[in-house]
C-alpha cells in the first residue's frame, strides 16, 4: 500500500512538473549521446558499485571487494523481482558457497545497511558545505541539520549496540516486545540471541570499519553525482549554466530524498530539475529532464543488468558444483 501510495505521488508529481515539456526537444538532446560516452557512464557506474560494496567487504573478514561487488549485484536484481528478504537469502547462498557462515556474512549485510542509511543522512552536510564554499548558498539550512541530526542518532544507537552487549541485549528485547503485539509467534529471547550474536560478529573490527564504510559510501554517493553531471554536460549543458559544484552540492543536499522504493523515483528528480532549472534557467529544462533520465537508466538498469549476468553465471556455476544440469 505504501508503495503504491508512492508510485501516485510520484505520478502527480510529474503531471504538475513535467507535463508542459517538451519532449521532442528531450529527445533530441538524448540523440547527442554516443557509444564512447555512454561507456564513459558505464566506467564510472561500476565504479559507483564497487564503491557501494565496500563496506560488505570491510565487515565480513574475508570477503573481499570483489566478491562484495558480485553479491551485491546479484542482491540488486533479486530485490527487483522478489519481496524483502529475498535479497538477503540471495546474499547468504553466497556468502555459504564462498565458505562464509551465514550468521557472520547477516551481520556484515545488516552493518552494510545501517551504514548506507547513516551515510544517507549525513550526506545533506557535504552538499550544504559545497554549496556554501562554491556555490551561490541555500536556504535548506534546517532541514539538512535535521537529517545530520538523525545520522548522528542512527550512528550512536548502532555505536551503542555494537560495542556493549548489554545494550544489544535490550535493544533486541525491546524490539521484539514492540514486533510482538502484531505478531504473536516472536520470540523475544530469539531476538535476544541474534543481536548478540549480531555484536559479537561486529565489535571486532567496528572502529576501523564503520568510519572506513562511511567514507566509501560518501565517495559512491560522489559517483553517482558525478554520472548525472556527465550525464548534463553529454546533453548538451556547458558548466557556464550549471557548473559541476552546484550539481554535486545540490545532490548531496537532496539526497535523503532517495528514501522511498527506487531511489526516490520520481520525487528526488523533480527537486533536482527545480534546482538545477533555479541555477540555469528554465530554458534548460528538456535538457535537464534528458540528463535525468539517461542518469536514471544507468544508475536503475546498469545494475539491474550486471547483476542479471552475475546471477545467472553464478547459478550456472553452482549447478555445475552440485551436478544439476536442469
């Protein structure tokens, strides 16, 4: 329900924003890509990837950051075409055929959420110093200290969880007592036992992991601005009328935004295009609605599409380990 709440929203939003558009000029801006630059996206796409995986590598001891970046391609597609959990079941079959218990590999995947979604909210302070220091300023002051505010909050309480087995302990309690009253079966001493064991898998190496993941993160949050600003200039938009420190400044602002299913789909472009359309003009506009979608195509398809090449060699591979050649 909350989804298909979302998918009107984002419907209504395009309707309002979108509708004067004109597309035949969006198409022709989308004409100007060639192959080199639309490898050029790629190229940095899986940089963007790679980078989106690294914390898998730094909270599951022997992983590896290639191995990261496979399960996570794989994790993607799995998320397009099946409900939750079933990217993490992917990730576990994984995790155990590369010789990873799957207790340890679940709690370098939950660490690897937890992060992206500190990160996410810490991200509004880089766009709001980028902007401040290069860019002409904004006046999302508020509402960027209170998204830091929550990473700051998220970051505590997994601080908190990680390095005190007490305080996972009743964490763990807590949640199931609140889980409880909609579903009877839960069993708070099973939620007690998984997130101590949860902490006992993490406290290890958190110092040094948590800080180094946040930074990995704030760089792939980098490349992915930096594909929509490729994406701009390819359309046809010179820095004069949007300079690059404002794309990645109001990027970075906005990027909380990127909350709802796919990536804010619909509602974090329409506040990219109403920034970047304030900065450059409106006249802009077909070429900025062209560089969003070929920045949506890369970013959404890319990794559908390499995690589909991912999935089936795997599976290919394991029917051959176990035999099955149906």
């Amino acid at each position: 329900m909350v989804i298909v709440v979302i998918v009107l929203v984002c419907g209504w939003l395009a309707s309002t924003f979108l509708g004067a558009i004109d597309w035949s000029s969006v198409g022709e801006a989308l004409g100007r890509l060639t192959v080199w630059q639309l490898l050029a996206l790629g190229a940095v796409l899986l940089v963007r990837q790679t980078l989106n995986a690294l914390p898998l590598a730094l909270f599951i001891d022997g992983l590896g950051a290639g191995r990261a970046l496979l399960s996570d391609l794989v994790a993607s597609v799995t998320a397009v075409v099946a409900p939750p959990p079933g990217d993490m079941v992917v990730r576990v079959a994984m995790f155990r055929g590369w010789g990873i218990e799957a207790s340890r590999g679940l709690a370098g995947a939950t660490m690897n959420m937890v992060v992206f979604y500190v990160n996410r909210f810490a991200a509004p302070l880089i766009g709001l110093a980028v902007l401040t220091v290069l860019g002409s300023g904004t006046s999302q002051v508020a509402g960027a200290l209170v998204s830091v505010a929550i990473a700051i909050a998220l970051a505590v309480l997994v601080s908190l969880a990680v390095r005190r087995e007490q305080f996972a302990a009743r964490l763990g309690r807590r949640a199931a007592t609140i889980v409880r009253r909609a579903r009877s079966s839960v069993d708070p001493d099973a939620w007690v036992r998984s997130s101590t064991g949860f902490q006992q898998h993490i406290v290890a190496d958190y110092r040094r992991s948590f800080p180094r993941s946040l930074l990995a993160l704030s760089a792939m949050v980098l490349a992915d601005a930096c594909i929509l600003l490729l994406a701009i200039r390819f359309v046809g938009i010179p820095a004069e009328a949007v300079p690059a420190y404002e794309v990645i400044g109001i990027f970075f602002l906005a990027y909380p935004l990127t909350l709802p299913p796919m990536m804010g789909l619909g509602i974090y472009d329409v506040v990219l295009l109403g920034a970047f359309m304030e900065v450059g003009g409106d006249a802009l506009e077909p070429e900025l609605v062209a560089a969003l979608t070929v920045w949506r195509a890369v970013t959404i398809l890319g990794p559908v599409a390499l995690g589909g090449v991912v999935a089936l060699v795997w599976r290919g591979r394991l029917g051959e380990a176990t035999g099955d050649t149906s």
